[in-house]
C-alpha cells in the first residue's frame, strides 16, 4: 500500500511540475508577442496572463466539479490548476509592475492598474463559470 501511495504522490507533483512548466512557457511566449512583436507595453502582458488564466482555473474547475460534464482525476485537476494555471498567472509580477509604478510616482496608472487587473480578472473568472456551467448543461450524446 505504501508504495501505490508514493506512486500516487509522484504522479500528482509530476503533473503539476509538467502543468507549471508549461503554463510559465506559455507566460513568457504570451509576454513576447504583446511586448516584443506588438510592441504593446509589459504592463499588458502581465493583466492577460492573470485575467486569462483565471477564466482557465474557473472554466476547467465548474466542468470537473463532482457534478460537472467531465470526469477527471485529482492528477489531471492539478495539472490544470495547480500546475498550469499557477504557472501561467503571476500575482507577483503585478505586485512588482505596481511597485514599480508607484516609485516612478505614477500613483494614478499604478492604481489603475491594480484594480484594473484585479476586477477584470474576476469578470473573467465569472464569465468562465457561467460558460462551463452553461456546457454543463447541455444535452449528452451517446
């Protein structure tokens, strides 16, 4: 029994290192299209990855809740969540971008910025549930 459960436990931390290391991939090359190919500033980058990865963790976690469309395993929920969502989103990147607004004095744009982030992320993580919850109630077709 042990050894099943260390099997269990190294699945779950490999799934969220795999999920983390693709989820911060997708942040950097996320943080070069807005800034190095759009030339759109870093501030952008960092409020889609967080606005989108919170439409992500909600979206995925109402259609894999116990009474969701998919079934899926704590493995393959925390390779989501935990590992791709977390390391796709960066809370403490826009704690820095904000600091760094704040001592260049620009306490309007950093203010700005900050609930900006915040409230449109929770939007987003509305609009996720809402859609999840809406397929969830979609018709089955076997």
């Amino acid at each position: 029994m042990v050894g099943n459960d260390r099997q269990t436990a190294l699945r779950l931390y490999l799934a969220v290192g795999c999920g983390a290391a693709i989820g911060s991939l997708a942040r950097f090359l996320s943080g070069y299209v807005i800034v190095s190919l759009l030339g759109w500033s870093a501030l952008l980058a960092t409020a889609f990855v967080n606005i989108v990865g919170s439409w992500v963790i909600m979206f995925f976690a109402t259609l894999t809740r116990p009474d969701g469309r998919i079934m899926i395993g704590p493995t393959g929920r925390q390779f989501v969540t935990g590992g791709f969502c977390g390391g796709l989103t960066t809370f403490s990147a826009m704690s820095l971008d904000t600091f760094i607004l704040l001592f260049e004095g620009d306490l309007g744009l950093a203010a700005t910025y900050l609930a900006s982030v915040v409230v449109l992320s929770l939007a987003s993580a509305w609009l996720g549930y809402l859609m999840a919850a809406r397929f969830n109630r979609l018709p089955t077709t076997k």
